[in-house]
C-alpha cells in the first residue's frame, strides 16, 4: 500500500509539473504573439497601413476645422513624415454615426481635405496624398457611447507599406 502511495504521489507530482510547464509555455507564445501584433502594422486600405508614429486627428461634432489639439497632431505627424522616404500617404476621413449617409460623406471629405491642406502647410507635398472617405461605415469603437462617438470623428494617416505593394 505504501508504495502504492508513492507511485501516486510521484505520477501527481509528474502531472502538475507538465501542467505548469505547458501553462507557462502558452503564456510565453501569448506574449510573443501580442509582441508580434504591435510590430506588425495594421492593414487599413489595400497597400496603404497605419503606423504607431502616425496620430488619427480628431475632430468636434460637424465640424472639419482644425482644434489646437488636432493642430499639435498633424505637426508631429508632419515630422514623422518628413523624416521618411516619401512614400505615398493616404488620408482617411470618418464621421460618427448620427446624421445621414450623404452628410456623414460629405463631413468625413471635408475632414480629410483640412487634414491634407494642415499637411501641405507644414511642409508635406500635396501629390504625395490621396483622400479617401468612409463617412460612418467603420465606427472607431464599440459600444456606442459618447466616448467612441467622438473618437469616430477623424480622419487616419496611412503610410504606403512597400512590402505590402511589392507582394
């Protein structure tokens, strides 16, 4: 019986130990995963990405003029961006959700041109950008609060991937 005993204790011992190792091998493939998905750049439109060191500027409700803040923005973008090859940029405008269709469009265009026209005059050449709008289509979060409604007004700097143009 005493042995019996031992074996068991022995074969648990054995089993929360191999539970342990696979539990922090998992972890360590978690965090290397998450490591990978910061370095990689999220894929927004065709060959065009985003990328960490360029900010969404954000914009009051139904308006597409420039704040102090989003001013600050576009001017560390613009540093960025200068110290880049010149690779092409796409800028995206959004709008959140209340209003029409044709409204939010229309919002979203104008938003994007301000932003391209805040690039211009800080230094980025006006050929290397092309707008395009989503209006309300891609909300910036969910649930829909105030919060995320607010952060759905902007327009995103996407950089050109080479990588991905090549492919």
């Amino acid at each position: 019986m005493k042995i019996r005993s031992q074996e068991l204790a022995l074969g648990l011992a054995i089993v929360g130990l191999l539970s342990y190792t696979a539990c922090t091998a998992e972890k360590t493939e978690m965090r290397n995963q998450e490591v990978n998905a910061k370095q990689m750049p999220k894929l927004m439109d065709g060959v065009f990405a985003t990328d960490d060191h360029l900010a969404a500027v954000y914009f009051d409700l139904n308006k597409s003029k420039m704040t102090d803040t989003a001013m600050e923005t576009v001017k560390a973008n613009a540093e960025w961006l200068k110290n880049q090859p010149p690779f092409l940029i796409r800028l995206v405008g959004f709008a959140d959700s209340r209003g029409s269709l044709k409204k939010n469009e229309r919002l979203a265009e104008r938003r994007a041109n301000a932003l391209r026209d805040a690039y211009v005059a800080v230094g980025i050449a006006k050929e290397r950008m092309t707008i395009v709008t989503r209006g309300a289509e891609e909300p910036a979060c969910q649930p829909i609060t105030e919060d995320c409604l607010s952060k759905s007004r902007r327009t995103e700097t996407l950089l050109e991937d080479k990588a991905l143009a090549k492919s």
